[in-house]
C-alpha cells in the first residue's frame, strides 16, 4: 500500500511538472504571438515603396506643423536635405495600422507620388512618421543599417522588418 501511494505521488508530480510546463509554454506562445503582432504592425512599415498609392480608403491630408520640424531632425541625421513640400500625405481614417498587401502596416513611403501614407492613431507617433520621412528623403525603399540603425538611431523606429533588412553590425573596430 505505501508502494502504491509513493507511485501515485510520483505519477502526480510528474503530471504537475507537465501541466506546469504545458502552461507555461502557452504564455510563452501567446507573448511571442503578442510582440509579433504588436512589432509586425509597427515594423512593417514602409515595405512597399512601388506600392500602388494611395492604399485604398486614404484620403489626403494637412501634415501638422511638428511634421516640418520632425523633417529637419530627419535631415540633420541623414546629412541630406529634400523638400518637405515635394511629399503628399494620405491619412487612414480611424485606423492606427492598415493592410498593404499581405502586410499590415501603420505608414509606408512611396516612390510613385513621393507620397506617406499613416494610420490616423498613428500619425502622431514620431519616430514611425520620420522613419517613412527617410525613406522620402533618401527616395529609397531600402533600410541602410548605415543610415536606420547607426545615424537616425533614436530619430526613427527600426523595428524588426527593418533591422533584418539592415543586417549585422559591424565587428568594432581593433583599438
């Protein structure tokens, strides 16, 4: 009898220690599935810069006047200078993120146009407008770890798209 008991107790430590694991393999599913959706939607952006424009739904819009000083701190960075009135802004209305493709995204840069297009909870957010910023005034769709990561590091969002993109840092340099 007290064999029995001690393979029972055994038997259900060991389905503890399972169920345990089971749980938290789920969190950890569910916060990795979390900061992929959250990091997909905010590092999606800008991924299509021959996309057709505007995304359908965009309307036109006034930037607001921080739009001009974001651009100078975008000029500053990048050691190049381009007129804030050659781009054409489009809005998404009520949306903060929006489907461009298969993607969803919360701005893009466009080369037909010159245009940015941002989702209207996220016009405001900084660092994601001057990152679709560089992209006009570099006129390139590409993200340079040179200019996103080491440059503009801090001035614009480089989110997970993006820093693949730019791939590895350089080893630093012997002293």
């Amino acid at each position: 009898m007290v064999r029995q008991s001690r393979v029972r107790a055994v038997t259900g430590w060991a389905a503890l220690r399972e169920s345990v694991a089971a749980v938290t393999s789920a969190r950890m599913l569910v916060g990795r599935l979390l900061l992929v959706s959250v990091a997909g939607t905010l590092a999606s952006t800008c991924r299509s810069p021959t996309a057709v424009l505007p995304p359908e739904g965009a309307v036109p819009f006034t930037p607001p006047a921080v739009y001009a000083s974001w651009w100078s701190m975008v000029e500053q960075c990048v050691g190049r200078a381009a007129p804030f009135e050659a781009v054409r802004w489009y809005v998404m209305p009520g949306a903060h993120s929006f489907n461009l493709g298969d993607l969803r995204v919360a701005g893009v840069w466009t080369r037909a146009g010159n245009a940015i297009t941002v989702g209207e909870y996220a016009r405001m957010n900084g660092q994601l407008v001057r990152h679709e910023m560089l992209h006009a005034i570099v006129q390139g769709g590409a993200h340079p770890r040179s200019l996103y990561l080491d440059r503009c590091a801090g001035v614009v969002t480089c989110g997970e798209n993006c820093v693949r993109e730019a791939g590895p840092a350089s080893p630093p340099s012997p002293t």
